[in-house]
C-alpha cells in the first residue's frame, strides 16, 4: 500500500491534532509527487517522497507561519521519522531557503536547500496542490504543471516573494527535465 494511503500514517497526523483540511492536502501531495516521481527516467525513493509529503506540513499543529517546517521536523524525529523525511518537512517551506536568506525568512541559521530529487518532487507538488486547490485557478495537476510560471507571475501570493518564485520555479525546472 502507497505510504499516503495508509491508515496507520494518517493515523500519526491525526494523534498530532492535523486538521482534516491540512491531512487532506497533504494526500493530495503525495498522490501528486508519487505520481510525477514514478514517470521520472531516474531513480526515486517513492516511499520517501510519499511519507515527505504526507508529513510535511505536520509543524501546522502548532505553527502557520514560516516555522512549520522546523516545527514539523521536530515533532517528527518525536515520532522516529527517517532523516529523508525530516529534511523534506524542513526544507519545502519557501521551496528550499540558502543560508545566506534563512535570517531573512526568520529561519534557524542553516542551509534549507533543496539536495535530493524527493525533496524537490514534494516541494513542487506541495505547490501544484496549492494551485489546484485554489477555486477557479486551474482544473487539474495538468494545467497546473503548464500553467506553473505564469501562476507564479500573476499570483504573487503563491509565489511569496521573488526569490522564493525563482527557487519554485528552477525545481519544477529539474523536476520536469526528469519527466520528459
């Protein structure tokens, strides 16, 4: 059985005090990252991308601002996530801050970019969900992933900021030059 699917995990999120909306969305991220992950021409660790996106946003249990990452990190090394996962609910806030913009951003002193190609496959489905989850934005993963920049340009709250679009946008860069 998918990771995301699991009632045992899903379970966890609950135990935690996850809202059903945010458990929701992050199924929603995980079916979107596995999806993408298993249509790469590389390898990918598909557990790993399905458990990253089903806890990344496990920190909004006690936080909604830019410390849920850290938080959800946090909480889960309590409950003996893997370090890939961990790493995954760290880094998608902001799609992967560098060291040098983490005190701008009210982060910990440490580089929050994007290594592996599971982060960068989460980050970027955590992004198409949001898109799709917007009423009237876009009808579906599909027109998000081609619509994905100019949503960026147009909607500046879901690009935060231009850094953090620039980032966004060089990982759905990698991400699709893998699925072609």
């Amino acid at each position: 059985m998918n990771a995301y699917h699991d009632n045992a995990q899903v379970e966890l999120l609950r135990e935690a005090g996850m809202t059903e909306a945010d458990i929701t969305h992050s199924r929603r991220v995980a079916g979107i990252a596995v999806g993408l992950g298993s249509l790469a021409r590389v390898a990918v660790d598909l557990t790993l991308v399905a458990l990253g996106a089903l806890f990344h946003d496990l920190g909004k249990v006690r936080t909604d601002g830019i410390l849920h990452g850290v938080e959800g990190a946090r909480l889960g090394r309590h409950l003996g996530l893997p370090d890939g996962v961990l790493d995954i609910m760290e880094k998608h806030v902001r799609a992967g801050v560098p060291l040098e913009q983490a005190a701008h951003y009210g982060l910990p002193p440490r580089d929050f970019s994007l290594a592996s190609l599971e982060e960068k496959l989460v980050i970027y489905a955590d992004k198409l969900a949001d898109m799709v989850e917007e009423p009237g934005l876009v009808a579906s993963v599909a027109e998000a992933r081609l619509r994905f920049a100019r949503i960026l340009e147009e909607r500046a709250d879901l690009a935060k900021d231009e850094a953090t679009r620039a980032r966004y946008l060089a990982c759905a860069e990698e991400v699709e030059e893998l699925l072609r």
